[in-house]
C-alpha cells in the first residue's frame, strides 16, 4: 500500500508531465497556434452569383487563390510594409515552421493559467487526465492547489531557453540556405 506522501508526488508528477505537455503542444511552430494564421472558410461554391461589370482600375500586383470546395483555407495575415496581405497560404505546419514572422498566439504565462483554470474542472480532469482524478479521489486534494516546485519551475524556465534557442537556430539555418541558393528576398 502507498503512503499518502507517495501518492501526493505521483500526483505533483503527473500535473507536472502534463503542463509540459501542454505547453509544448501551445508553444510548438503550428498554423494554428500562430498568431498571425486566419482561417477563412469558402462560401458554397455551387451558388450562382449574378457579376455586375465594374470599371476596371489598374492594380500592382493580382492575387489568385484557388480553393478547394468545403475546406478552410489557412493564411498569413502578418501585415506587409504596403499593409496589404503577404500572399502565404499557411494551413500546414511545414509552411508555420519555416516562417520568419511565427508568434505563438498565446505566451507561456497565459498557457499556465490556461492549463491551471482547466485543472479546477472535474469533469475536463476526468475527461482527459483520467489517472490525476483517480489520484485527487484518493487524496481528497485538488491538483490545481498543487504549487509547483523550484526543481520544476527551473526545468519549465530551461525549456523555454531551449525551444527558443532552437527556433532561432532552426531560422538561421533557414535564411543561410536561403542566402547561398539565391532565394532570399531583402
């Protein structure tokens, strides 16, 4: 039979296994966790619309996006120097992870928060993180009330260094084989 101190550390464990989890899972270079990613939705594309002639007006730069029935087209509405839209489809995370301009829709802190404000809902506990609601039945203690440990606020701090260290080495890499194959675009 396990102590309750035992318990209360496998229980500190898992709260803390998951919140890495999650802010992994909000941090990482996705379309969807981008800031600057908009999602538009297609009309339906059967509707017959009735066109009515318009002057026509010279423009710089013509934009055609070809989108497929019923699928919602991801992109980049990072605003541009003319303050018109940059022209990036991003609704796959090959494209978020090779972007210059990503930025997490939501910082570390707010995750926390986030993850913390679902932890007091039994029933999202129970939903997802089954193994923790068995372990706060046994204990009759809340793992939100948990506070986390120096150990594991310092391991969280080194793992925000090491994922922003790689990002910028991942875009160095990126802009130097940009450079040397000529496709770089300042």
């Amino acid at each position: 039979m396990k102590t309750k101190v035992q318990i209360e550390s496998r229980l500190r464990k898992l709260r803390f296994r998951y919140l890495r989890k999650y802010l992994a899972d909000t941090q990482k270079r996705s379309h969807g966790n981008c800031l600057y990613n908009k999602t538009d939705i297609p009309l339906n594309h059967e509707r017959k619309t009735e066109l009515t002639p318009t002057k026509l007006t010279p423009r710089n730069q013509v934009t055609l996006l070809v989108i497929q029935p019923d699928k919602p087209v991801g992109y980049c509405s990072y605003p541009t120097n003319a303050g018109s839209w940059s022209g990036v489809i991003c609704d796959d995370d090959d494209v978020s992870k090779n972007c210059k301009y990503f930025t997490p829709s939501i910082n570390e802190d707010e995750s926390r928060a986030i993850f913390d404000s679902r932890l007091q809902d039994d029933g999202y506990v129970l939903t997802n993180f089954k193994d923790v609601a068995a372990l706060q039945w046994v204990l009759e203690e809340r793992a939100f009330k948990i506070e986390t440990s120096f150990i594991e606020k310092f391991v969280l701090f080194l793992s925000h260094i090491f994922r922003a260290a790689y990002s910028f080495l991942y875009l160095a890499k990126i802009r130097v084989f940009r450079i040397r194959s000529g496709l770089d675009d300042n």
